[in-house]
C-alpha cells in the first residue's frame, strides 16, 4: 500500500526566503505524485503534479517540486516565499493506473514572517 | 476543469442526529471519493462511492455510520449517523478520472456537532 511521510509539521521561514518542503512516499511502482495547498478556512488547491517524464515539476505560484526515485522523494520549493504562502501543504500519491483514491501525508504547516 | 458543488457548506448539528452531505459534479466521473479532515489533520479517506453498487470502505468506517449513495455518475451523498461531538470534521468529496486527468475536490463541509 502507498504511504506518505512529511517529515516537518511546521516550517517558519522569513518573507523573500527560499523553501523547501519534504515529502517521501512508499511504493513499490512508479508513483502518480501530487502537492496540495489548504490556506485557513479554504479548499484544497493542487499545486502541481507528477507523472512521468522531466523530473523537476512546475507548479502554479512560482512553486516546483522535483522527483528523485532514489530517495523516494518530492521536495516542493519556492526561490521567494510570499506572506501569503503561510498555508497547509500536503503531498499525496496515488497509484499510477490512476484509478485510485489519494493517500495524504499528514501537512506541513508553514508561516511566514516578516 | 470539473465543477463540484458540495452542501451544506457548513453545519451545527446535536448530537444524535444525521446530517446528509451532497456532491454535484457538473460532468461524469468515474471514481468519487469520500474523507474526513479533522481538526489540525490530514485527509483520511472514508470511503469509495462506486456508481451503481455499495460503497467500499475503508478500514475504521462502517456503512451503518456513513452510508453513502450514487445514484449516477455525477452525484454522490454521504450521511454521518447517529452523530457524536468527535464526527466533528472537514468532510469532503473527491472526483478522479483514469489517470487523473480530473482531480478536484469540493470545498468540504464543515460539521462541528454540539
């Protein structure tokens, strides 16, 4: 079965920093790879997505994330961290017959601060 | 891009009672999906709404607690039963196309029970 790890609950960066956001996943074929933002009192927005090909994933508001079979991994960074990126951000696998319901890492909490 | 349309937004219910939670998608989709977000966590998947026949669940969630219904390919609805002050939750649907070509998720419906 697919699992997800987010190593950090709460990142703290400072405006106009760079971040990263780490995510590591368990399964044993090519995984389908997905990054979420959930801002307070607001929906799920996807980010970006993985399914195959380039590696380095562009994403919508200046984020990327970058694939790495070796290490199981899905970083999510951002060169410039804006004040309102402070949000909830999740990543999640699903398998790659794409026909199956997302496992969801627990979040990374991220705020910003002047 | 899909449009799901999920109701009521939010809800205060007593404990006891069932409340009904409804999703529209505004196309047909193969797969719809059902989790709970409680306070501070990460989505849980509840259950797969499977059209035309019973819903599979997952472990930890029984029928008699949140059966669900989907009547056709762009409708789904999920009660929460006989409700306890810990069914206070985001609860959310989910829409998947093979291969995750449609992925989206309603804006969830914030229960809290008194």
């Amino acid at each position: 079965a697919q699992s997800v790890t987010q190593p950090d609950i709460h990142i703290t960066v400072s405006e106009g920093a760079s971040l990263e956001l780490r995510c590591n996943y368990s399964y044993g074929a090519t995984p389908y790879l997905f990054w979420y933002v959930q801002s307070p009192g607001q929906g799920l927005q996807l980010l970006l997505k993985y399914f195959s090909g380039d590696t380095l994933v562009q994403g919508i508001k200046g984020f990327e994330a970058e694939f790495k079979r070796s290490q199981s991994s899905f970083n999510l960074r951002k060169p410039s961290v804006h004040w309102s990126d402070a949000a909830e951000y999740f990543c999640a696998v699903g398998r790659n017959s794409g026909n199956t319901p997302l496992v969801f890492g627990k979040g990374t909490r991220l705020s910003v601060i002047a | 891009s899909a449009v799901i349309s999920q109701k009521p937004s939010r809800d205060i219910c007593q404990r006891g009672t069932s409340l009904t939670i409804q999703c529209q998608v505004d196309s047909q989709v193969t797969m719809m999906f059902w989790y709970r977000q409680q306070p501070g966590q990460s989505l849980t998947l509840i259950a797969t709404a499977n059209q035309g026949s019973e819903a599979t669940y997952e472990s930890g969630f029984v029928i008699d607690k949140f059966p669900i219904s989907r009547p056709n390919l762009t409708f789904s609805t999920l009660t929460v039963s006989n409700m306890s002050p810990e069914d206070s939750s985001i609860y959310l649907c989910s829409v998947i196309d093979p291969r995750y070509e449609k992925l989206f998720f309603g804006s969830g419906t914030q229960l809290s029970v008194l």
